[in-house]
C-alpha cells in the first residue's frame, strides 16, 4: 500500500513550489490549467489525498450541510433532499440526511451532531411532536444559518421556505364546490402542525365564502395513512347524511379512502368527489387518477438552497436578512373529483 504523499512529495516532483501546489490543489484562478493538470496527475501518482479537516479548519468552511426530516421514504420529502442536492452540489457543497421519525428528542439530538460537526447550514423540517423549540433556539445562537421548509416554526432570524397551505386548502374545497359538492368533508391531518392547521382554515373559509355549512361531523382527523382514509370512510358512512365531497390533507389517506368507497359500491366522483394533498406520483397513474394540490418539492428544494446560498453571500458581506419565502400551490384536477 502506497503512503500517502504531502503537496511537498508534489512540489519536489514536479520542481514548482509548494504554495504554488496548494494553489493548484485549491483551483486558485492564477494558475494556469496546463499547471493544475500537471499536479492533479502527480497527485494521483503519488497517492495524495487533501486533509478536509485542516482545509475546514483553515477555511472555517467544512463545506457540508445537515438536512433534518421526519422520514425520507415519500415523494415528498425525497424529491425535497434531491432539489437541495442539485442546486448546492455545483457549489462543492455535501449533503447529510438524517431522519427524526417525528420524535422531538431524536430530532434534538440530530441537531446537535450536525452541529458538532460544524455543518456550514442546517435544513429543518419539524417533526409533529416539535412544541418545546429551545434546541432550535440554541442552535441558532451558534450561529449556524437555519432554514425551514414545509413545517416549520415562528422564530425570528431564521429564513423558511414554505407553500401557501392555506391558499391549497381553500382553492382544493372551491374546487368541489364547483362540481357540485355541497356536504364536503375534511381529512385534516394533525393540526398541531401549522401546515394542517392551514389547510383546514382554507377549507373553513372557502365554505363560508360560498355560504355552505360548516359541520364539525366532517372533519376527520388523520395520520396521513392508506389505513386512516379506509377509517375515515367507515365512520363518515355511519352518519345519517354521508358527504358528497371529501377534501383530504394527504394523497395516502385520499387513496385509503377511494379503496373503501370501491368496496362499497359507491361511484367516484359521481356519489363522491375526492381530491387529495402532495400530488404523490401514484395519485396520477392510477385506474381512478386522484385529484391533488402539488406542493411542488422539488422547486422549494431548490429554492431553500438559493436562500441558503444568499445568506452564505451576505454573512460574507456582514449583512443577514430573514427570508420568508411563500410558494404558490398547483391545483392538479384528475377523474376522481372532476365532475364537469
């Protein structure tokens, strides 16, 4: 096994001066190419390797950023990492995942040791049992920068980049109004979560708006599952006047639920309009394509990297600004609630 060479074992070799190879290892934009080829091949004949450490020590830039997600097993939040890889990456930036599986002490942790590791950025998207944010508070005194997307919470110096979930909620029961749908129901998710709790006061509003009752019978709270929706269907069938439209918070429980109403002999979306939430890929490749609002992730992936990118910009300059950033949701109609 080769021993690992120093940028000296290079500059002796190649008979240059060893800041002339730093520069060179460094792409420093003084050096000609001819010269940095020169010494990335004697590099690789040497069997040289850069200590990251001493470059992050020296540069105060470890060039790594932390990502913080409840889990990384949807669409959503996939797509989400994949939109912040891609926009950072170009920029020498290397991405570690990790998961809170929506436990506030896991996600406490996690932030930490993202922090020990002197990551340059952290990205958050809070778990539902986030209600004490004294750890979020601590890590931004260290002065990491912090940037929230989809969930997130109200803290002052911190950038997040979001969709306007109210706006979702609202235009998703219009839509149903539209077709026809007067007894509209609502899956809600968990609304100690602002996101859900958003959406719900968008479904509120629209039925005010459109003077159509509302009726704490149809709303029905869910945990984003294929098992809530066939829940939620039994019991919204049990009632004397069973809806006739059904806006969900999540594709999964829309999909739960479409399944029961199969069961049950009843028409989509001639009984019953449904339309969903996250516009997950199934939701348009199935026999009964779902009705979603798209919260497009991989836009708000990229775009909470550029706001990234311009804090790192502006900490340079001495200057930081707080970014709220509100992304427009897309309604996307399909069979299961198009009527007209």
């Amino acid at each position: 096994m080769k021993k690992s060479a120093t940028i000296y074992d290079i500059s002796e070799k190649l008979n240059i001066s060893a800041a002339t190879v730093s520069r060179a290892l460094n792409d420093h934009p003084k050096i000609s190419q001819k010269t940095k080829e020169l010494v990335m091949k004697a590099a690789k004949e040497l069997n040289y390797k850069q200590n990251t450490l001493a470059q992050a020590l020296k540069s105060g830039k470890t060039n790594n950023i932390g990502i913080i997600v409840p889990y990384i097993n949807t669409n959503f939040f996939s797509s989400l990492i994949r939109g912040i890889e891609e926009e950072l990456s170009p920029h020498g930036y290397h991405v570690i995942i990790c998961q809170s599986h929506e436990d506030v002490d896991l996600e406490r942790k996690q932030l930490n040791t993202l922090l020990n590791a002197q990551v340059d950025g952290i990205f958050m998207s809070v778990s539902k049992t986030t209600e004490d944010i004294s750890h979020i508070e601590a890590a931004k005194e260290s002065n990491t920068p912090i940037i929230f997307f989809d969930r997130k919470k109200d803290i002052a110096g911190i950038s997040t980049v979001t969709i306007d979930d109210y706006k979702g909620g609202y235009l998703a029961t219009e839509h149903l109004i539209k077709q026809g749908c007067r007894r509209i129901c609502h899956l809600s998710g968990d609304l100690r979560l602002e996101i859900y709790q958003n959406r719900y006061n968008g479904y509120i509003d629209a039925l005010k708006d459109n003077k159509l009752t509302f009726k704490e019978e149809y709303v029905f709270p869910i945990k984003s599952s294929i098992e809530d929706g066939v829940e939620a269907i039994k019991t919204l069938w049990n009632l004397s006047s069973p809806p006739d439209g059904i806006f969900s918070a999540s594709d999964y429980a829309a999909l739960g639920a479409c399944q029961q109403l199969k069961k049950k002999n009843i028409s989509i979306p001639e009984d019953v309009a449904i339309i969903g939430f996250s516009n997950e890929p199934f939701t348009q490749y199935m026999e009964l394509p779902i009705s979603s609002v798209d919260q497009t992730p991989d836009i708000m992936g990229k775009i909470s990297a550029q706001v990234f990118l311009e804090y790192m910009n502006e900490n340079f300059s001495g200057i930081s600004i707080e970014k709220k950033v509100v992304l427009n949701p897309q309604i996307h109609i399909r069979k299961s609630s198009k009527r007209k």
